[in-house]
C-alpha cells in the first residue's frame, strides 16, 4: 500500500473517540481526524494535560471535546461511556482503543485488576460494550484497537490474568495484555458478524514508533537518567510518530477496510513503513482463547457484553 494521511476519506459528519489522545499516537491520530473533518472526543486521565491537548487540536483548526476517562477504574469508565452517548445522542462512528501502559512495575488498577491488562485490555472492553449502542445506532461504525508487535509472546492465562499465581514480570504482562486486544477483537467481530451488526471490530499496530511509552515504563522502574537514555535510544531505533499512527488512522478510515483486519507497518518485519495487513501470532488465531477471554473479561468488569 502506499497510503498517508492525503488518501483519508473525508470526516465530515462522523464523531470520532480517541482513548489516551494527550500524546503519542492518540494525540496524532486526534489531529488527523480532526483536520480530516471529524468531530474528535479525546480522553485523558488527568484535566490539565487533556485540556492541553484540547486546545492544540482546537488550535489547528479541529472540532474537538475533551471526555474525563480513567481505563483502570471501571466507574470512570462507566461516566464516561455515559457522558459520550448523552454528547453524541447516541451516534458514534470510531471508537478508538488507544490508550495504554507497558512494562510497568507490578501495580494494580481501582478495581484491583493487574495494572497492565486491566488498563490495556478488560478497561477498553468495558467501554467498548458500554459503547456499542452508540456504534450501533451510527450506521457502519467502527472499533480500532491498538495492539502490539509485543502480543508475540509466551501467550495469555486467563486463568491467571493478574499474576496471582505466578511470578510477575512486566513484560510478560504487557505481552499479555497485547495478545488480549486481538482476541477482544477477534470475538468481537465474530459476534458482531453473527447478530449481522454493521459494526466493524479491526485492531492495528505501530511497529516500533518514538512514543513516550518506553520513557513513562522506564521512569516507574528506575531514576529519571535512565528515562531520559531510552528516550534517546527510543529515538534512534523507531519511526516518528507521524509514520506510527497510520495504521490506525487507514483501520479508522479506509474504504478497503473489513471487520477482523489487523494492520501494522508494511517495512522491515513490520517495525515501520506505510500501512499493510499485519502477521497475527498463532495464540492471536485462537477461536477457543477468544472466547474464554470474552467470558473472564464479562465475569471481571461486569460490563454485559454487547453484542451477546
């Protein structure tokens, strides 16, 4: 493929939501949108740096709104689903899981959940199903969850989602919490298929991109130096974030786009270059992991899952 931003459709008339859009690929993938013609809701933890990105969207001419979300407490998770469908009377066109944190020191979430999937995965899948009515009702929406090139790894225990019976390490648990966003998407799309919804479920991936991911993972395990050193390697080794959020902005928008696709860079084992259908592991090809994946995700949020 060779498509960049200049072969996005036209936004006009569609109301988009980007979790996590105060920096990185949420904060680009906003401006995208918003300069593409959409109505942009982004999300954030914390007022002041939301309101901040808030106004630089707004400053480059975009329509957009800023929504108060917590991923890892269920109840601003639930205020928020609320405060979108009331804002948008209930037509929303993209819902774009892309909020995130990796490889953090072992933590946990309001709710008690393992910091990492219950942020990456079980908060988003929350407000996905909190959400879908909303899709629904827009006509020929879709949901765009980000994943990783890091859900490669050992697999997923959904017996054991928050390490309570085995020894928790960071990246395991990011891995994790990557491979959950595509079987989320996988069953999602499957059930959306079978209630012949028009909804779409569609995941992507940025290859390796200069976010401040890495920095914020490494500030909480250690001293600021060594934040400040991976950043700087970050800088070498990726590609700029203008190149990273393509992916999802092509799974967002592009015409070709079909319920269950993953898309990640084309380039160099998938690391960076404009965007292409991406390589899903075998564990991420699951049907039978999804589906108990879908089931323990239910059962931890009680969120009713949407389509049933």
């Amino acid at each position: 493929m060779t498509w960049t931003p200049t072969d996005m459709p036209d936004q006009s008339g569609r109301t988009v939501l980007v979790t996590g859009a105060t920096s990185g690929l949420g904060f680009a993938a906003a401006v995208a949108l918003a300069r593409g013609g959409a109505r942009v809701l982004l999300t954030a933890r914390d007022p002041e740096r939301g309101k901040a990105a808030l106004d630089r969207v707004q400053g480059a001419g975009g329509d957009a709104e800023l929504v108060e979300l917590d991923l890892a407490d269920l109840a601003s998770v639930r205020r928020a689903a609320a405060d979108v469908r009331a804002r948008t009377g209930d037509a929303l066109h993209v819902l774009m899981n892309n909020a995130g944190v990796m490889a953090t020191p072992r933590a946990a979430t309001v709710d008690g959940f393992e910091l990492q999937i219950g942020t990456n995965h079980l908060g988003h899948a929350a407000l996905t199903w909190l959400l879908m009515p909303a899709l629904r009702a827009a006509g020929a929406a879709r949901v765009v969850t980000v994943s990783s090139l890091a859900h490669r790894g050992p697999g997923l225990n959904v017996d054991d989602l928050h390490f309570a019976r085995r020894a928790y390490r960071p990246d395991l648990a990011y891995s994790q919490s990557k491979l959950a966003n595509l079987l989320f998407t996988a069953e999602l799309d499957r059930r959306l298929r079978a209630a012949a919804d028009d909804v779409i479920a569609v995941a992507a991936h940025p290859g390796l991109t200069d976010t401040e991911l890495l920095g914020n993972s490494l500030r909480r395990r250690g001293p600021e130096w060594l934040a400040t050193t991976g950043r700087l390697v970050n800088r070498v080794i990726t590609q700029p974030v203008r190149r990273g959020v393509l992916p999802q902005l092509y799974a967002a928008t592009a015409a070709q786009v079909r319920g269950g696709d993953y898309i990640g860079p084309g380039g160099l084992a998938e690391t960076r270059g404009l965007p292409a259908p991406a390589r899903r592991s075998s564990a991420a090809q699951d049907p039978e992991l999804a589906r108990r994946l879908w089931v323990a995700t239910a059962e931890a949020t009680g969120v009713e899952p949407d389509p049933a």
